[in-house]
C-alpha cells in the first residue's frame, strides 16, 4: 500500500487543516496526549460572554455567562470536523470550547479568577468517542481512496451516526463490503497511530495538495499518521493505536449533494450501542409477532398485506354506511332546517359522501367525525351563501382551521366538545333569516 500524506476534511467541506497552538507554539494538551482525563493549569483571563443554544424545544436560546482563557487546556475546541469536548474546571460546568486564533475560549455560567491555579476534567465518554469516531474516519478515507479511488469531500461526527462524503456518485455493495473488510483488518493488526508536528517550511508541507492553512494559522502543523497507511494533516483528537478503535460497521451509503455520496458508519463504543438497541428491537418483534428473528420480515409483510386488505374493506363499508346515513336523513321527520350528526368514525370522504347523497341546498348539513371531547374533523354544507358566511364562525367556535367554495366548507376542528355550540349558532342564522323571510 502507498504511503499518502492527505489533509483531513472538515465538516464544512473543506480540507481544514487546524494546528491549535499556544502562544509558545505548541499544541493544546488535548492534542499533545488525547488520553490524559484531567489536567493542572491557570486562568488567564475571564470576561462577560453570552452562548446561543437551542433549548430542549427547539428554540434558540441565549446564555449569560462567561468566556474563560486558560494557558493551556485538556478540552478540545471544535474544529476539522470534530466538535468540542465538555468537561469542567474546578468542579464548574464548561457549555462550549471554542478556537480564536492560537487561544481555547471555554463558555462557563460562572467566573473565575484570572491567575487562580484550576483543574480541568473532560467527558472522557464524550472525548473517547470523538477519538474512535475520528480516527475512524481518517482510515475509512485512506482505504476507500487506496482500494478505489474514491476521494473524501467532507465528513461529519453526528451524534448518533457519523459521515464521510465521497466524491463520487455512487458506491457500490461491494466496494462498501470491501472497504469494511480491509478496515477492521487494519484495526485487528494493531497499527499504531502517532502525532508528528511539521515546521511550516519542511519540504514535507509542499506535498500536501489542499486549500491552504487557516488565515490565523500559526506555528508547526500537526501530522496523524497510522503506520504504513495514511498520514494526515489534522487538528483532532485521536486514538494512538487503531485496535482502540475496537470495530467499525459501515451502515451503508446515501445519495449526497453535487453528485456525491454519504457513507455511514458507526466505529468502536458505538457499535455496542447499536447492536444493543438492534437486539433489544428483535426482541421486541420476536414477541410481537410470535416468531423467530428470520421469520421477522415474512411476517411484517404478511401483516402488511392484512392490514391493507381490512383498511379497503372497511373504507367499503364506511362508504355503505355512509349512502344509507344519507338517506336515513334525508327521510326523517326531523329534516329541514340545520340538520348535524357526529360519528367517532369516519373521515373527510365519509362526510362527503353523505353530503353528495343528500344533494340539498335547502338544508344546512352540519357533519363531525372524531373524538367527542378532543379533536376531529367538521363540514358544513348547504346554500352556498349561508355557507360562505357560517364556515369561519363554525371553525371559530371549534378552535379549527377550514376552508370552502361552493356551498361546502370543511376543516379540522380540537375543541369538538364544542359542537352544541357551533350546532346552536347554525340555528340561530336559520331562525333569523326564517324571519326576515
């Protein structure tokens, strides 16, 4: 296999090669030992800061708190793909490590005194996973590109799945199995990883084809190299041997954006989890469907084909019903006037179809179909002026939403408790204008 020196691609698309340096040029202890889980260092400046994040309904949110500089720092920033480490200093929450230039700005909601001595923790759950997940996709990309060519774009770390783009538009089953198959062989040999730093004048540099360094690069670059396979420009965090990658698990690919495809992939602790929430599922169906794990799919479809057999026949036998609701009503002694009627079943079509049977414009229909108390469906049909006029106020008394034309108005109702109501409003617009007649 050849020996490539590539740059890592960043999430954005770019080939975002990031060396976070400290003023002394040397990279943040994060990226100098990936395992260390906390770390002795000292505050050198602390300011007023606001963080914007999205709160648990979706909504964005902004937070007071501060923005904490350290001389050196275990959490890693986000960058080159790989979003940033959660952890805390001196026991106090950190929300959010961030780059500007050769310096970590951690968003904390409480302060701390510039030149106190703190003690720094990361997430190790968090960060290990960032390390397999991006260790991860530094192979996968060398062995899709030494196997077939297949360039990568861009990548992404998700927080379920990550995705690695490729700049090609379409992947097959079979270039997925081998790339798979080649990359976990290189797990289970053991390869080491290691972390070099190049000058920016190193011969070395030149051979790297990219967009450039960051306008505020400053310092040696960082090199990751797994041994006899790939040598690459990044910034992240990574494992220092791939057997600590544990397995990766290709999910397969999507059709990505300019003629490119997404690959999924899952790599180490997440793998686990996967296979756990897979196998909790296939218990679950076992029970369901009274069956064995093989059987599972013959079964759902069975189930399928059932189910849409009922849901025609029943589709049927509402239409049935709903001719002979038509012409029950249209026959009784109570017809004229404003004439309603609810079912609990029932949909838009049923209501329609009584409403054609019946044909009338003499008469105000007032049909509901749905729960009697909570939400469903409404039409109003009958003379197209007094339609016109009561649909809004109808959706009104409802708390509903509609729309109408020629002589029908219908919609969704939530308040269908209110029916009384709205039955009451109908009727007075009958009796009022049975007067002016």
């Amino acid at each position: 296999m050849k020996f490539v020196l590539r740059r890592c691609p960043s999430a954005a698309g770019l080939f975002g090669v990031c060396a976070f340096l400290q003023p002394a040029e040397m990279a943040f202890r994060c990226q100098r030992d990936s395992y260390a889980r906390e770390f002795a260092t000292t505050v050198v400046s602390c300011s007023p800061a606001e963080l914007q994040t999205e709160g648990s309904n979706g909504k964005k949110e902004v937070l007071s708190g501060f923005q904490v500089v350290l001389e050196d720092t275990l959490l890693f920033p986000e960058g080159g793909g790989q979003p940033d480490d959660r952890g805390t200093i001196n026991d106090i929450s950190v929300l959010r490590v961030t780059r500007r230039g050769a310096q970590a700005d951690h968003f904390t909601q409480t302060p701390l005194t510039p030149g106190s001595q703190v003690l720094v923790r990361v997430d190790w759950e968090r960060r290990f996973d960032h390390m397999q997940q991006h260790s991860g996709q530094h192979l996968i990309t060398a062995i899709a590109d030494h196997l077939f060519e297949l360039k990568t774009t861009s990548w992404e770390l998700g927080r379920l799945r990550s995705v690695i783009e490729l700049d090609s538009p379409s992947v097959t089953a079979e270039q997925v199995a081998a790339i798979e198959q080649s990359v976990n062989e290189k797990i289970r040999d053991r390869l080491p990883v290691n972390v070099r730093e190049l000058s920016l004048d190193d011969p070395e540099v030149e051979q790297v084809r990219g967009r450039g360094l960051p306008d505020d690069h400053a310092g040696p670059i960082r090199v990751i190299t797994i041994k006899g396979v790939d040598s690459n420009m990044c910034c992240g965090t990574h494992v220092s041997n791939l057997s600590d990658l544990q397995v990766i698990k290709i999910l397969g690919t999507e059709k990505g954006k300019k003629n490119k495809t997404n690959l999924i992939f899952l790599a180490g602790n997440r793998v686990l989890k996967w296979m756990e929430r897979s196998h909790g599922t296939e218990k679950a169906l076992t029970t369901l469907l009274k069956c064995g794990a093989e059987d599972h799919v013959e079964a759902v479809k069975k189930l399928q084909n059932s189910t849409k057999l009922l849901q025609k026949n029943n589709l049927n036998l509402l239409r049935d019903l709903a001719v002979h609701i038509a012409h029950s009503l249209r026959n009784s002694s109570d017809w004229g006037g404003v004439v309603a009627l609810h079912r609990k079943e029932g949909d838009s079509e049923f209501m329609n179809i009584i409403a054609n049977e019946i044909g009338s414009e003499e008469t105000i229909l007032f049909l509901t179909v749905g729960d009697e108390k909570g939400a469903g469906l409404f039409l109003l049909a009958g003379p197209a002026e007094a339609v016109e006029t009561l649909g809004p106020r109808v959706a009104e008394v409802l708390e509903g939403k509609g729309a109408g034309k020629k002589g029908r108005f219908q919609g969704k109702a939530t308040k269908m408790s209110r029916r009384a109501e709205a039955q009451a409003l109908l009727q007075d617009y009958v009796s009022t204008q049975s007067a002016e007649e």
